[in-house]
C-alpha cells in the first residue's frame, strides 16, 4: 500500500492510495501474462507473510481463530504458496491448502518437499472442491482471498459443505464498506489554519453496485502481471453465508500493531478507519450422519 499522489482541491488535500497491497493476488486474468507470478509473489510472502499480513491482517485473523487444538483439520482457501497452511500445521493442525493458480501450489508443494509437515495441497477453485468429502474438516479459513474468488457465493457454499456440523469458517477480506478498489480513497481535510490537525475522511462510491477490477502488479522491470478482484456488499456476504448454512459469531475490524511497517500516517489513518474485516461464522447441524473428522481428505 503506498500514496499515489496528492492534490489540493477546494480545501481539501485528496490522497489517491494504493490499497491492493493486502489482497493476495485476484484471479489471474486470461488477457494478461502470468509467467513469473508465483516466484514474486512466493518471495513476496516467505514463511510468514509479507509486512501488511504480519502486522495488519494476521493477527486480526488469529485473533478470532484461537487456540488450534492438536490434530484439528483445517482447510486453507486461496493458500498462496502456504505460508498461514505452515504456520497452522507447526501449531499442531492437520493442514490441507487449496488455491486454483498451479504455480502457486507448485510452490507451497516445493516449500512442504524441503520442510514436510504433513501438509496436502490441492489445485482447485473454491467453487468446486471436488475430491474433498463431506463434513471433513472442523476449520476453514480464507485469509485475503474470497474478495479474489468470481463465484464467492459458490465458495462459501463449498465450503459450508466440507466443513463439519459446528465447524467454524475464519476468513479476512478486504473492508467492503471502506476498501472498495479503485472507487475509494482517503480526503485529507487541512483547512482551518495552523494548529489545527487534518481531518481524514474515507471518500467511497458504487459500493452497493457488485463489479470487478482489473489489477496491474509489477513484478519487476517491464513485466506485470494483471489479476481480477471482485467487490460485494456487507450484505452481499452475510446472506450468502446465512443461506449456506453458516451463523456470524463474530468480527474484527484489524487495527495496525505497533510495529506496522509502512507510512506512518497511514498507520493512523487505519486506527480510526479500517480497511479490513475478519469474519468468523459457524456451520449449522444440518442432520447429515457423523461428520468424518478423523480421516485424511481424499485427492
């Protein structure tokens, strides 16, 4: 996430800023290249995630997951090249990643070949988890990813099936009411003279309107790679996972640790507006026979 530029206008210092930098990629576009795209965004990530995951995103996503028992199945929706799936599995979970972008799952796989932790990843889209069985896993988690995925509600659907009666479905997202691609941006009011402090505003528009965004990432000099994002509504998501099956327990609107790496006075500005949500939601029983929660999910 960086500030794009700024203009005074009618009083007004208006900040156009960059906050792609916490969705993990979108879906490849078919209209652009993608070759080098797992390698950048592998090295980008590491073993535990770039700075605005570590100090921003992560720890509002733990912080609703908890404790993780030993031997608890979980499911990684839109993996990446498996960092969260690493760091789930050396807490004691049995791990699958899932993520339809091959080159990314090439990745994960050679990082679990160099350091195996008894992690299973799978190229799939979230829509259509086949091979996975009914009532699997106990945890689902989706960490910057659904935003990502075209058929969300197909996802969330998917996922309500592989997941347990009384399992529960952990994901981050970038903020719908506040994050809303390119149509929104920080207005920075500065009128009023000195002494006075700036007023920050969160300027929005069409975001009861469903759309998608093309994204232009650089991966180095004169090559990029374009990616699709997918912006819905609050509303949108909270009745696609009443009507999969899931209850909302609980949210969390990320606030920055103190550590947060990036422009201070954006550190700020996300104090008092958040660009993120975390949702935690419930499966509820749906009368099917024992849930298989002791057995490796099948290929």
């Amino acid at each position: 996430m960086g500030l794009r530029g700024g203009d005074i206008k009618g009083g007004r210092l208006i900040y156009a800023i960059d906050s792609g930098s916490g969705r993990w990629r979108g879906e490849m576009s078919e209209r652009g290249p993608t070759e080098g795209f797992g390698a950048w965004y592998d090295e980008k990530q590491g073993d535990t995630g770039d700075p605005w995951h570590r100090t921003l995103i992560d720890p509002g996503l733990f912080s609703l997951l908890g404790t993780i028992e030993p031997g608890t199945w979980i499911l990684d929706v839109g993996c990446g090249n498996g960092y969260l799936s690493r760091r789930l599995a050396r807490e004691g979970a049995r791990v699958v990643g899932v993520d339809r972008a091959r080159e990314l799952i090439e990745r994960a796989r050679a990082r679990e070949a160099s350091d195996p932790l008894g992690i299973t990843y799978h190229e799939r889209d979230a829509a259509h988890l086949d091979g996975l069985e009914s009532g699997t896993f106990q945890v689902a988690i989706a960490n910057m990813s659904l935003m990502d995925i075209e058929d969300a509600q197909g996802a969330i659907r998917e996922i309500a099936r592989v997941v347990a009666d009384g399992g529960r479905f952990v994901f981050s997202m970038s903020h719908p009411c506040f994050d809303v691609d390119n149509r929104s941006t920080w207005d920075i009011e500065v009128a009023g003279g000195p002494g006075n402090p700036p007023v920050v505003f969160r300027k929005i528009t069409n975001y009861r309107n469903p759309h998608s965004e093309r994204y232009t990432w650089k991966l180095g000099e004169g090559q990029t790679v374009i990616t699709t994002g997918y912006h819905r509504s609050l509303e949108f998501y909270a009745h696609a996972l009443r009507e999969a099956g899931w209850v909302i327990v609980d949210m969390v609107e990320p606030r920055p640790l103190p550590e947060f790496v990036g422009i201070r006075i954006q550190r700020e500005w996300i104090e008092g507006i958040p660009l993120h949500l975390v949702i935690e939601a419930r499966r509820e029983p749906r009368g099917l026979p024992g849930a298989r929660l002791n057995s490796a999910p099948r290929d």
